[in-house]
C-alpha cells in the first residue's frame, strides 16, 4: 500500500465502537469510542477516524462491521415496508410454522412481523410452474399506489413459488418503481431458494433493514467528508465477506459484528498451524462460539429477533452468558442468567447499585486484575472497581444459602457459567459429528481470557489462544477479510451423471453474476476466485449437506463421509439429490500479517495480587501484555493484563508468547476433577451443571433424528421426542420437543425392561407402539436402546419416539376417523427386536408391518425413519459416555437421584399456592372427562382424580393412561414460572388416579388414535378449569391426514391460545399437547397432489373477556388428484369455554367445495374421499377469554 495512505477497519456496535487504524508506515493502533455520545460527535467512527489523521492525510479504505441494521431488526425501528403476497397467504408470516417459542409458556408471546401492512395480490403458480391464476395487474397497481400514498417507500414481494418462477415477481417489482418506491425486494433476488415463509421474512428484513442502512451510510459518508473521504468504504457481511458500501443489503448485515471476528481468528491463528478452532467471544451479555476445521461453516437458516432468514451467515451459536449475566440462587440451584444487568446498572462492581453477576464473581475470586482496570465508574467517572461492595452481597447470599465462604458461592457460579458455555461449545462440534478435543479453543472479546482455561479443562481441550488484540478482534478481523459475493439457485434435481450435466451451465451463469458483481467492486480481474458448492441431500431429507463441485465419484465420498461423521450413520446413496447450487466470489484483498514483536530480555511481573486456588487465596503475579517479548513462558496460576482484557492462567497451564505475540496457554500438568467422590446430598452448583448436561443429551439425539428422518412428519414438523433413562426406566431428561410424549415414554420403556430385560445385551433396540404398555397411538414409535457401560445389566435406556407417516390402518396416514378396534388403525408393535447384536432385523421388521389385517402402505420408509432414531440413540450414548469419562459413573448416578429430587421440591413449592377445584369437560361426542384436584398443604401433595370420566368409548377418543400422565404433566409443569428439569420426579408429589376402564384407561382392543391427539387437549383444558387457571384454547389438534397408494401425509392445524389473568390468548398457533410444525406451503404442493388456496387467522373467533382469547385458523386445499382424507377434530359442537367471565369461543367447522360447486359440511369426524379439483376448508376453534368485558 501506498505510505501516505491510512485504512481504518471498525466494529460498531451497540455499547462501543472498536477502531484499528493501520498507519501509513505499516504499524497498527487502537482506539475505543461509546458508540452513541451525541453531546461529543455526530458518528462513532468517523470521530474516531478524526483522532487519527490530519488534513492532509489520505484514507485508501474504512472497512466496517456495524450493529445499526440488528439493533434495528430487535428494536423494531426500520423502515415501514409494504409486504406483497399471492392471495390467500396475507397472515403466512403471522402464523409462520404454527409453533410455539416456549413450550411450557400460558401466555405465548409470538415474534411480530415486520411489515406495516400486506396486500394480497390476484396471482397464483403451481409448484410445476402453470399459472393457475394470471396476474391481475390492475389491482395489483392499485394496491401499490394506495400504500405509496399513504407515504410507504419500501416494497418487499414475495410469491408462492417464486423463487422458481419469478416472473410475476419481477412485473410487480417494475409497477413498485414505476410508482416511486425507492427500496423494493423481490425474493427471488433475495434469495433463490424454496420455502415461502423462511423466504418471505428474509425479503421482508431486507426491505425493511435497507434503507436504514443506506441512511446510516449517508450519514458516515457526509461525516467523513469532512475529515478525509475514503477511496473505498466497505462493510462486513454476515457471510464473512466485504463488500461495497453501494452493495451492502439489510439482509446481509445482521451478524456483521460476530463474522468479522470469525474471521480474525481464522486468518491469524491458522497462520501459526493451528487446523480445528473453537471461536470463543464473550462479551457483556452473550457468548458466541463457532468452529473452523479449514472451511468457513455457513448456514442458510437462522434466526434473529425472531426474524427467520434464508441468507448465508457465518454459523455462529449465541448463548445468554456473559459478564453481566445475573447470578441468583432460585429452586435450590445456583442459576446463572439468562437475564443479564447490562451497561445500566451493569454489575455490582460498576458503582451503579446493580445486581451479582459473573463479572463480580472473578472480582471477588481476584480473577480481574483491579488496578489494571480502567477508571471509568462512579459519578465522576474516575474511580475503579467497587470490590467492597461485591464482598458485602456475596456474604450476604453466602449466609442465606448456607455456605461456608463467599468465595465457594462465587465460584460455584462460576462453575455454572463455565459449564454453560462449555455446553455451547460441545453443540456445534458435536452438530459438525467432530470431538472437541481435536480444536484449539480461540477466545477473545472482552471476558473470554477470564475463563479460558477452566471452560478448555471442562471440555478437556489441550490448547488455548489469545490474540494481542483478543478484547478487538471482531476489528481486526476486518482488515482480514476479502471482498466475497455469493449466489445461490435451488435445484431439486436426482443426482446422476445426465442431470449433472445439465446443471453446469446453470452454475456458469451464476459464477458470470458473481464475477459481475466483483467487477462492479472494482476488483481486478487477476484478484477474482470462485469457489463452486453443491448441497445434497437423500430424497425424502431436509438435511443438506455442501461439498466442493467435482466429478460426480468425488462428490458421493464427500457426501457420506460428512453424513457419517455428523450421524454416525450410513446415508443411502441411490436416493441422492442435488438440492441446491452454491457458488461463492471472492475479491482479494491486499494480504496482511500479524507483525513480528522482539523476542523477550526479561519475564518479570509488573506487581502481584491475591486470587482465590484451591479453596484458599494465593498470591499470583501480575503481567503487563504489552510489555512480553517473544518466548516468554508465564506458569500459572498467574494474570495477564492488557489494554482490551484480562487473561487469567490457571493452575496446572503454562503460557507461552510466540513471535506474534500470541499467548498460547497449554496444559502443564493433569487437572484432577472434584466429581469423583460419592455424595450424600447435591451441591447446588453440581446440581444445575448435570441438569443441563442430561438435558443437552437428549437435545443432540433430537438433532441427529430431525436431520437423518426422511418423513415430513418427523423432519419438517418435528413431531418426536427424545429421552435419557435411568436403570429402572425412570425419565431422567426429555427435550421439550413434542409435549404429549413428556413422560409418556419411561411406561413404555419400563414394559421393555419387564418383558426383554434378561435378554437384552449389548447393541440391542426394542421398538414397540402398544398403547396398552406406554405407547400413545400406533404412529407413534418408540425405538428403546439399552446401555451397558462395563456392566452385566443395562445401566441408562435411551429412547426415542417419532410419528410415522403411515402405519398401516383403514385409511392412509393411520389416522382414521371412524376406527373401533387396535386393528383398524394399523400395526401393533408390542416389545420388537429391532436390533439384536447390533444387526438391524430388516426382514422381521418388513413381514411385522406386511402382515398386520391393514398393514404399513410404506414400509421402506418406515424403516428408513426408524434407522434415524437409532441414530438418535446412539448420539445418546455417545455423549453419556463423554459425561461418565468426564465425572465418573459415581457421581453421573448419584446427580440422577439428586436432579429428580430437585424436580419433585420445584413441583411441591407450587402445590404450595394451589387451591382445591374440580371440572366437567364435555366433547362433542357428548362424553365427559372430569377431574377433582385436593391439595394437601401439609405434605406439600396433590391428587388428580378423574373419577366419574365416561367408560371407554366405542369410539377411538379413548386416551392411554400415559396420555393422561403425560397431560397432568406438562398441566403442572406449565404452572411453573421458572424453569426447572424436566424428570420423573415432577410426578413424586402427584397422586393421579384414572379408573380402568374409563375412556382415560382403555383396554385392548380399545380404538385410541384420537386419544392422543384430540382428548389429551381436553384433558389439559380440563384440569386448567379445575385450577381457575386458563381458559380452553381449541382444544383440539386438527388432524388432517390424506393419502393414496403412492402418498400419504398428516397434519395438526393450528387454533386460538386460551386467555389468562393479565394476558390475552395468542392466535393461530399450537397449544398445549402439541407443537409440531406446518410443513411450508411450498414443499408441501412440491411433495403432495394438493394446492393451498389460503392459510389465514380467523379472525372474530376467539372469546371476548377482560383479555379476549386468541383467534383460531381458516386452511383452506385443493386437491389435484383423487385422494382419501380423514378429519380428527374436536369443537364443532361444544365451543371452548371461558373462564372466571370470559365469553366461550367460536366452535370450528368442516367443510367441502366439491369441484362442481356443491358445498358439503362435514361432522368433527369424517372420512372422505376426494377428487381432483376438490377443496376442503377447516376452520379451526379460538380460546377462550379470561375475565368479564368491560
């Protein structure tokens, strides 16, 4: 670069601006600025930038990571954007996939969309691409002309099928410009990839994220013009990629910050050797990890303020832990935020009154160096650390949770913390199938050196390291980084040789936009690379795996290594498709180093401070970063302190700084674990690090089975569930995946260990269905894995359970209406080898699903679904036998018993607040579930008695007595406010008592399909009456199932929330027993014969009250070849009540339009067959409201 020529390179965010100035002369400086200051400077970095040059200086490049557009997209402060959808779909990004946030959460908050108003345009394209509907252009100009005279600027347009067809798109666009709106988006730009409402909402964040942008810029831009105006001003993207001020896209802006230090911990730790790496940033608020293994890991799925978007980002995990996370000692357990004290009041020791956090507990532990920290607290903004006042509240909670100092209670904390991030780390190395022992853990941001070594020693990683410049690498990495372009196509193509050749010249043509758009950059030519991707998957998948463009052999290996890596299981190469192109642009940039230091006259410690080792306080020597040469080896336990940061080396590592300046920590002796020991009674902080870990367990088998299912059931809507289990079948964790499996699972797991328990060995898996030994409804399998350990008899179960999408039965799906035996609703599996010695009996299982009176319509995949939640279990296994290598099967037992006894205090504490009461809940049918609850006080127990519930039915709403459970379960739980384990023991202080033989105990050969689904929802809402607590929500699933020879397919439809005190009830959206996900409008017509004409809340259908009730939803298909359908519904008669005043809601209707025009209703259970070119419409019930209208 030329020598009187500057480059600044800037991360702006929130709280601070960081500044490294690259000097004309090579050498680098730092600066940092509070990004808002107004009575200083108009603008952060250009402030900054002035500190820096004089007059006559010269600026050849601002390279620049900003928060503007993030912290616009949380605080909901972009541009007001008009939203264009094709008819019917006005509410799709309202609705969204139907789900809930927060399982356990009464008052369910949805992310609001971000549009100011969305117009419908007359417009329809088939998943082949026919025009069903020509668009009609007149209305559509009309309709623009309105909002752009109500002064909206901003357009985003979104169509069904778009991103295949665009031509529609593209016209509407064209009438937006014609018009004169200034930011218009159309999705297919945007991004060029199926799924309509991930699609929508990205174009949508565009649009509305844009123009914010552009003003910021023109507003940097007018600053700087009056210092120095760069040659170039660029900005990062979240894909780790620079690109033109003119080129920067709202939807390519949110992870700007985070990318920027991805890649300067790429780019300079992998220039001294280092191949895997853990990214480990932590701030204030949060912790970002990430991986790098010699590729940048992107994702073309995230989620941002409740915001999905489709565009590739740097795969960055964020967890609410940081050094202003708020340390609280609740149910019994040392709990370490989520909520944070931020920057006001911050933390105890920033002077302004505010509460414990992990930053105060390395204050007390003498783990911040205080006289090496800045001056900046107080009214006047000069005094240090407050380490009295952090003294003072940690005896205070010492003496109020009985501990013996108030260093064991910060430390504790600071277990908890630790144990938290680590688990961070172990989800992405664990999610990319490779052993985090193999990284260097790479920590920056302003508290990452603080916590260094005792998250590697968690994690049993080697090697720590730390960047001069760790507390600003996110502006460092900046000048690291290139220009980068990327462009993306679906294609959804069989992967052979024949389709392979035709897609190259649909990838040439996207690598010549790329290079038009470097070109456009002003890069040289000789400075252009592309690299070229393609992302497979098995038909019948969502999972997409990328490998490099190369002859077709290369590729399969690429593609079932990684698959077998990150599944630890075979994928099934004749069923390979190429779902999408990927091809990437880089501009390179000019190369730059981390400069040589001098290698080291000296090693003394500038002072010495007192820090708290091994249960007493030492004292440590203090160093100044700034002030080591090179080959300086520092022996800890020992402080570094810097400009940006503190590190802290502990006992048994060793530091040394290389001729970078790098400090590199590493392990000079073996780290005993304390977890050894047997124990009496639980450690508080022990007992939340193995909550969490026993839950994540079951969390990473759930990954593994989302992402290796072929069914929609199980990978789109996610309808499973996965749970750890004890020797004796007692629930240890269940992932709050699918609520009407929690604690359902440990009866069937415990029929397993009754009837095959002296059989089972090592490498064996019973699966079984049986609603009279645990199982729901016969879709629902569950795959039981026993492990063994070293010893003679199974030591845990791992068990999964997932809905397939067709079992057999008398109409396709298995989910019949009109079914009054088991037999009806397909094959009853009751304790099946599925696996014996590790070899999967495909033969016994394919006769078991052939030879039932209806047998399975798919079996081939059934069994393909079944191998993805063997799969599951063994990534249970997996990670269990990392925990036990970790803490010692003693301890691992002993946390069992104590978890579960923390969960059973929790259930007890709310027994405390309870009243007694009693409901009646009648169904359409006319039958009634009744339930009395008597609290006693005293022993700190309830019962539950269903007594006086209707006989078993001949009908198939009969509910297996672990439905029941289950419901009484999640009823509980749900109450609960805080968040607490989820194990047997929420059930110890429950006594449940369901008469056999009623509808809620049935008895072979009882009809249950619809217990499941439809009763399990009574039973909640029930039980919610009895306490006073809710009103109903729909009180009903929808279940939709259709199918012939070749298809088959289930859905749950979304309805209205209950109302409760101080809260409306949310609209269209899954309630209670249920959260499974709508499968998206295009992958479903791309999948299935059928058409969605329209998806919207029903509005006017929830109950009126003080808070009315949510309202339900109207989903309305067209079929396109002849199929059978069945409804499974509830609410068409009896309307969802009110409660404490509240109004009842709407009832729900079923109806069909049958392709002549004849309109036909249809009763809340049916079976109906449909031709070509009819439309079924299900309007689904709304909540109840809570309270009497004013």
């Amino acid at each position: 670069m030329n020598s009187n020529k500057w480059q600044f390179w800037i991360d702006r965010g929130g709280t601070f601006t960081d500044i490294v100035a690259l000097r004309p002369d090579g050498s680098l400086d730092t600066a940092k600025l509070l990004s808002e200051n107004p009575e200083q400077y108009a603008d952060a970095a250009a402030e900054g930038i002035r500190r820096f040059v004089m007059e006559s200086d010269r600026i050849e490049a601002v390279k620049m990571g900003t928060t503007v557009a993030t912290n616009a997209l949380l605080e909901r402060r972009g541009t007001p954007t008009a939203l264009i959808v094709t008819q019917g779909f006005r509410d799709a990004l309202a609705i969204g996939y139907q789900n809930r946030p927060d399982i356990f959460a009464l008052n369910i908050i949805k992310p609001v969309p971000i549009y100011d108003r969305v117009v419908e345009a007359r417009e329809r394209v088939s998943a082949a691409g026919e025009s069903v509907t020509p668009l009609d252009e007149d209305d559509i100009r009309a309709s623009l002309q309105r909002c752009f005279d109500d002064g909206l600027r901003s357009v985003a347009i979104c169509l069904v099928h778009g991103y295949r067809y665009p031509e529609n798109e593209k016209r509407i666009g064209q009438l937006a410009t014609e018009i004169g709106f200034t930011q218009v988006s159309l999705s297919h730009d945007v991004e060029s990839l199926i799924k309509f409402v991930s699609r929508g909402e990205t174009t949508l964040a565009d649009a509305y994220l844009t123009p914010v942008l552009n003003n910021y810029i023109e507003g940097l831009q007018s600053e700087l013009a009056s210092v120095a105006t760069p040659e170039r001003l660029l900005f990062m993207q979240s894909n780790g990629g620079l690109t033109l001020a003119e080129s920067f896209r709202g939807k390519n802006s949110v992870l700007s910050g985070p990318a920027a230090g991805v890649v300067g911990m790429v780019e300079t730790a992998s220039k001294v050797g280092f191949e895997r790496l853990i990214g480990f940033d932590m701030g204030g608020t949060s912790t970002d990890v990430s991986a790098w293994s010699g590729n940048y890991e992107r994702s073309n799925d995230s989620e941002v303020a409740g915001v999905r978007l489709r565009a590739p980002m740097m795969k960055i995990h964020t967890i609410a832990a940081g050094g202003g996370s708020i340390l609280q000692h609740k149910d019994e357990r040392f709990q370490v935020g989520p909520e944070s004290a931020g920057a006001d009041p911050g933390p105890a020791c920033y002077r302004r009154a505010g509460p414990l956090t992990v930053t105060d507990a390395n204050v007390l532990l003498g783990r911040i160096a205080i006289d090496y920290f800045p001056n900046v607290f107080g009214p006047d903004a000069k005094q240090p650390l407050d380490d009295e006042i952090v003294r003072q509240k940690f005896t205070e909670l010492a003496h109020d949770v009985s501990a013996e100092t108030p260093e064991k209670v910060a430390e504790g904390f600071l277990t908890v913390a630790v144990e938290s991030m680590a688990n961070a780390i172990r989800k992405i190395t664990i999610e990319r199938g490779e052993d985090v022992r193999d990284f260097v853990l790479c920590c920056f941001g302003g508290a990452g050196g603080q916590h260094a070594c005792k998250v590697a020693e968690v994690l049993g990683m080697k090697k720590i390291w730390l960047h001069p410049m760790a507390g600003v690498l996110s502006a460092y990495g900046m000048g690291l980084s290139d220009i980068r372009v990327e462009k993306q196509q679906t294609a959804e193509v069989p992967f052979t040789d024949d389709e392979l050749a035709l897609l190259q010249p649909v990838i040439a043509s996207l690598q010549q936009q790329c290079d038009a758009s470097l070109a456009a950059q002003n890069v040289p030519e000789e400075n252009r690379a592309f690299q070229v991707s393609l992302g497979l998957r098995i038909s019948g998948s969502d999972t997409i795996l990328d490998v490099a463009y190369d002859n077709a052999t290369n590729m399969l290996m690429s593609f079932s290594a990684i698959y077998r890596s990150r599944f630890g299981t075979e994928p099934d190469p004749g069923q390979l498709l190429v779902a999408t192109l990927h091809v990437e642009g880089t501009g390179i940039e000019q190369v730059f180093g981390d400069p040589l230091i001098e290698s080291a006259r000296e090693n003394n410690a500038v002072s010495s401070t007192k820090m708290w080792v091994d249960d007493s306080w030492l004292d440590v020597p203090v160093y100044d970063r700034d002030k080591l040469g090179s080959g300086v080896r520092i022996d800890g336990p020992a402080i570094v302190a810097e400009s940006n940061g503190t590190t802290v080396i502990d006992a048994g590592w060793s530091g040394l700084i290389n001729e970078y300046g790098h400090l590199l920590l590493e392990q000079s002796g073996a780290v005993v674990s304390t977890l050894q020991e047997t124990e009496t009674t639980p450690d508080p902080v022990r007992l939340e690090v193995f909550n969490r870990l026993f839950m994540h367990i079951a969390e990473q088998m759930g990954t593994v089975l989302q992402s290796t299912a072929l069914s929609v059931n199980i990978r789109e809507r996610l309808d499973f569930s996965c749970a750890l289990f004890d020797a004796e079948g007692r629930l240890v964790s269940n992932a709050p995946h699918m609520p009407v499996h929690l604690g359902s699972m440990g009866e069937s797991v415990r029929s397993v260990i009754a009837a095959c328990g002296d059989e089972l060995g090592p490498g064996d898996a019973i699966m079984l269905n049986s609603p009279y030994n645990g199982g729901t409804h016969l879709p629902d399998i569950t795959v039981v894995t026993p492990w063994f350990s070293d010893s003679d008899t199974p030591m845990f179960f791992l068990a999964s359970r997932a809905h397939h999408a067709d079992i057999g039965g008398i109409t396709p799906g298995s989910m019949p209406s009109e079914s009054h035996h088991i037999d009806e609703e397909g094959v009853l599996i009751d304790n099946f080898w599925l696996v014996r010695s590790g070899e999967l009996q495909t033969e016994a299982v394919s006769r078991l699903f052939a030879a039932a009176k209806y047998p399975a319509r798919n079996p081939r995949q059934n069994i393909a679904d079944l191998k993805a939640q063997l799969a599951a279990n063994q990534q249970g296994i997996r990670q269990l036998e990392k925990a036990i290598e970790r803490y010692g099967m003693t301890t691992v037992q002993s946390y069992l018993g104590f978890v579960r006894e923390n969960a059973a205090t929790s259930v007890r504490r709310l027994i405390g607040s309870l009243e007694n009461g009693q409901f009646a809940y009648e169904l359409d049918s006319g039958e009634f579930i009744r339930a009395r609850i008597e609290v006693d006080h005293q022993r700190q127990q309830a019962s539950i008695d269903f007594t006086g519930t209707s006989p078993q039915s001949d009908s198939n709403f009969n509910a297996p007595e672990a439905v029941t459970r289950a419901a009484v379960l999640y009823v509980f739980r749900s109450l609960i406010r805080e968040e607490i384990p989820m194990n047997e023991g929420c059930l110890e202080p429950l006594r449940i008592n369901i008469p056999k033989g009623s509808m809620l105990s049935p008895a072979y050969p009882a009809a249950v399909v619809a217990g499941n689904v439809e009763t399990s929802q009574c039973v909640t809402d029930t039980l919610y009456g009895a306490l006073g607590a809710l009103a109903a929500s729909q009180g009903t699933m929808n279940n939709f199932t259709f199918g012939n020879d070749e298809v088959q397919y289930y859905e749950t439809i979304c309805g209205g929330a209950g109302a409760g005190p101080g809260f409306d009830g949310a609209d269209a959206v899954h309630t209670h027993m249920t959260n499974s996900r709508m499968t998206d409008v295009e992958v479903f017509e791309q999948n299935f014969p059928v058409m969605v004409e329209s998806f919207a809340i029903r509005k006017g259908s929830g109950g009126a009250g003080k808070w009315h009730g949510g309202d339900g939803s109207v989903r309305k298909l067209k079929f396109v070849e002849p199929v059978e359908a069945a409804i499974l519904s509830n609410h068409r008669r009896i309307a969802p009540f009110g409660m404490d005043g509240g109004e009842s809601a709407k009832t729900g209707t079923n109806t069909v339009i049958r392709n002549n025009g004849k309109l036909e209703k249809l009763s809340a259970t049916v079976t109906v067959k449909l031709a070509a070119g009819d439309v079924i419409i299900i309007e689904t019930p709304g909540g109840g409201g809570f309270g009497a209208k004013n």
